[in-house]
C-alpha cells in the first residue's frame, strides 16, 4: 500500500522519531483513577506488558508524599519484571524525602521531580541529592498553559543550571494547542542545553497532535499511558502513540503485548470514560484539576452550562491568563 503524500512525514520529522524516548506512565498518573490502590497482579500485568512492548521507560509510582504505592518488596518485583527497561518514580520535591541510597538499591534507575514554574528555582539541592544516589533526574515543569512563555523558559533554563537531566513541560490541564506546543518546545530547546520531553494531556483529545508538534520543535521524551488512563482528561493513548511510532519505522515497538490490559485494567479505562466530559470542559477552559475537580461529580448538563456560562478565552498561546471561571453557589447544589 502507498501513502498519500499528504500522509508522509515532513522531511526531519523521522529521524526524531527514531530517536524519542517513550515512558509509560499506566501505573503513576493512571494510580488517580483508583487511589492508587494497585493490586500485585495489576502492577505485574502493567509492567510485563508495557516491557514487552519494547518501552523502555517505565514509571511506576510516587517515591514519597505518603505513597503506599508500590512496596519496597513489590518494588523489587517490578525492577526485576522490566527487563531492559529503565524503572522511574516521581518524586514531590518539597516535603519528606525517600531514602536516596535505597530506591537506587532497589533497582530505580531515574527519578523525576514535578513543580510549578514558580518554584523552579529552588530545586537544586534535591536534584543533587538524587544524583549522588547514582539516579538520573529529570524536572517536570507543571501546568503549563497558565504561564506566558518567557516564565516557563525561565524556569526550565533554571532548572538545568541546577542539574536536572532532562526537562519536561507539562500540559497538565490538558488545554495546549499544537501551535503553542509546538512554539513552546522551540523555545526551550533553543535555551535550554539538556533533553526536552513532553507530557500531554488528552482532554481536548489534542495530545498525539501535540505530542508530535513537539517531537518535530524538538521534543526527545514523552510520555503516554495505556488506554490514556490518568489524572484528569488523562494521558497520551500509549498503544496509539507506538502505532505511529511504529508506522514510521520504530520496529522496537510493538503493540500486541498490550492487549491482555484491556481486561486486567477494565474499572481504570471504564472510569476515564465517565469522567470524559468533564474532563473536556476543563481542557476548553484551561482549568486545572483543583479548579475543575467539581465538575467530575456533576451531570451532563451541569457541566454544558457551566460551559455556556464561561467567559471567553483569547487566542490560543502558552501563557493565556484568562481568570478561569467558578460555579456559582446555585451551580454547585
């Protein structure tokens, strides 16, 4: 068969493919479906199968913040499940911290710290403390869409200056256009000297679009998760993303071994689906998830009026500060 030409990749579009590093982020950002109440046999699954997929990347939980999630012992497990495949925890940068020594002793191979732009630049002796562990770090700047983009570059030049690995944007609420990923990851890359990675959200279902308009500014990390299961509108679609990662040449991917998740992972997927109007409604709106968090409780056509009753919005760019609106107190009863 013989693709259009409209269907070919742009010329440089492919060596970046070849190049992208995917993690897989089911059982970390997918854990807020369930309270992250993981059984043994799910966690298994998740990882048997992702590894076997070809992703090398995978992330596996919260390091600290009260995590229950995984166990030292299950964590053991899952190191040893994954084969080749690099284990990877978040960290919350500001609070108690994990043993250092211990995770890198269990097996965690790399570490990454989410935060606000605002506090950036005050992440340096934890990055540092990772690093002596022997863990690769890497910064997750956090809700993106809210910050003008000289804020956001800022803070990723910030970020690097004081060790961090490898820098991701965030599109936490799901709310980025290809356009403004696309000028967003340009700009980093022309000021930032380390690797850029990109985590999308799906609720405007614009994440594979920007996932790839990142990818050709420059992009060589992202994220997804399968079924897209995660916080809020949830994740890039994992299985979609290493079907056109594969399409395009990367026959290190493939997307059979994936299949048995549909089944292990039934209540997780059936809850993003619930949750998909909501989760759309904030994407459109650029709210957050404490901001939108009210929505995911209300009826159709709470969250259809909610809608109608929003203020506009400018023009689609990283940084639009619309104030957000609220629900009124006869909208919340």
């Amino acid at each position: 068969m013989t693709r259009s030409a409209l269907a070919r990749p742009r010329p440089g579009t492919a060596e970046r493919v070849a190049d992208v590093q995917v993690t897989d982020v089911t059982l970390r950002d997918g854990g807020y479906l369930n309270d992250h109440a993981w059984t043994s046999d799910q966690a298994h699954a998740v990882v048997d199968a992702v590894a076997a997929a070809g992703v090398r990347r995978i992330e596996v939980g919260y390091a600290n913040a009260g995590a229950g999630f995984p166990s030292r012992e299950l964590l053991g497990e899952l190191v040893a499940a994954a084969g080749p495949a690099t284990v990877v925890m978040m960290v919350k940068p500001f609070g108690d911290e994990p043993d250092w020594a211990a995770l890198a002793g269990h097996g965690v191979g790399a570490v990454r710290f989410p935060v606000s732009v605002a506090r950036a630049g005050e992440i340096g002796p934890v990055l540092d403390r990772a690093r002596r562990a022997g863990l690769e770090t890497a910064v997750n700047l956090t809700r993106v869409s809210s910050e003008v983009l000289d804020a956001v570059v800022e803070a990723a030049a910030a970020a690097a200056e004081l060790g961090a690995g490898t820098l991701y944007v965030a599109d936490s609420n799901g709310s980025l256009t290809p356009d403004a990923a696309d000028e967003l990851v340009r700009a980093l890359c022309a000021a930032v000297p380390v690797p850029i990675g990109f985590h999308g959200h799906d609720n405007l279902r614009l994440a594979l679009a920007n996932t790839l308009a990142a990818l050709r500014a420059g992009a060589s990390h992202v994220d997804a998760s399968f079924d897209g299961i995660g916080k809020g509108g949830g994740n890039l679609v994992l299985e979609l993303l290493l079907a056109y990662l594969r399409s395009r040449g990367r026959d290190d991917f493939t997307l059979r071994p994936l299949a048995p998740l549909a089944r292990v992972l039934r209540e997780e997927t059936a809850t993003r689906r619930r949750q998909e109007s909501a989760a759309w409604a904030a994407g459109v709106l650029d709210l957050d998830i404490d901001q939108a968090g009210h929505l995911f409780s209300r009826s159709l056509d709470h969250i259809l009026a909610f809608v109608d009753a929003a203020p506009h919005r400018g023009p689609d760019r990283t940084g639009d500060t619309d104030t957000p609106p609220s629900l009124t107190l006869e909208e919340r009863k």
